[in-house]
C-alpha cells in the first residue's frame, strides 16, 4: 500500500488544475475508480501549497469514492460515438474537469483526447467525493509568469 504525504478531496476543486494532466494508469474496484496522473497543478490558493505561485506535484492518484455510475465514451469526428470501459483510456489528456452536484451524488466530468485515437473522449463519473494524492511539489505551473 502506497503511502502519499498530501491528500486533498473535491471540496478545494476550484484550487485544482488537471487541464493537460496526462492518464497513466486507470483502477476499477467494487466502489472505487482510481486515476493515477505523472502529475496535477495546485493552485497558490490551496491551503496545502506552501508557494507563492501554482505548482505542479510528482505522481498522484485521484481517487473516487462511493462510485454507482462511470461511462466513458469516444466521439468522433462525424458525430459517432463508442463506448468503451474506463480503463481503456490510459494515455487520455485532460483538457476540462468539471463537478456538479446531483442529490447527495457529484457527477465528475472530464473531457480529452485519447493519444491512441487522437479522438476526444469524455469520463463520466458519479460517485460522493474523490480524494487527490501525491508526495511532492516540483516545478512551477507551466502559466506562472517567470520572473526577470
């Protein structure tokens, strides 16, 4: 069992940028979806960044608990669509994440390009809350101004 020194849950997603984050490796268990990323953005605004600026972290997992519904799909470009199993899209790059409340549910929607296809692909996932986590900080984000 892996142990991670920071974890974050849904309830700081505005301080969470996963636009670009690349999928390396994709877990379905009874409940659970697990995403591992080579890394995620945390904003200067999260109370576990210590820098002044946004960061990117090492490897992380993103966790989703509680899950009853996922779907993932491939759309493409003459209007078709595939369905095909979460795991089946390894290598997808997150462009937009998005979470909405549905009941006492949050319907997670992510939305990319599957580097297999070059198709954009979109994850739907419907579960209570995910959890972020990841050991280190390393470089700054790729938009922070540098300084000259």
């Amino acid at each position: 069992m892996h142990t991670w020194k920071y974890k974050t849950t849904n309830d700081f997603f505005e301080y969470l940028d996963f636009h670009d984050c690349v999928v390396e490796k994709t877990i379905v268990e009874k409940g659970t979806v697990i995403i591992d990323f080579e890394f995620v953005y945390v904003s200067p605004d999260h109370h576990l960044n210590p820098y002044g600026v946004a960061k990117s972290t090492d490897r992380c997992r993103l966790t989703f608990n509680e899950v009853t519904d996922s779907n993932c799909i491939i759309h493409f470009g003459d209007g078709t669509e595939n369905q095909v199993l979460i795991t089946d899209l390894e290598e997808m790059e997150f462009l937009q994440f998005n979470q909405k409340p549905l009941d006492s549910y949050i319907i997670f929607e992510m939305f990319g390009t599957d580097w297999r296809t070059h198709q954009f692909c979109s994850i739907q996932i419907k579960a209570i809350s995910f959890t972020l986590e990841w050991n280190n900080f390393t470089e700054d984000a790729w938009y922070v101004k540098k300084q000259k």
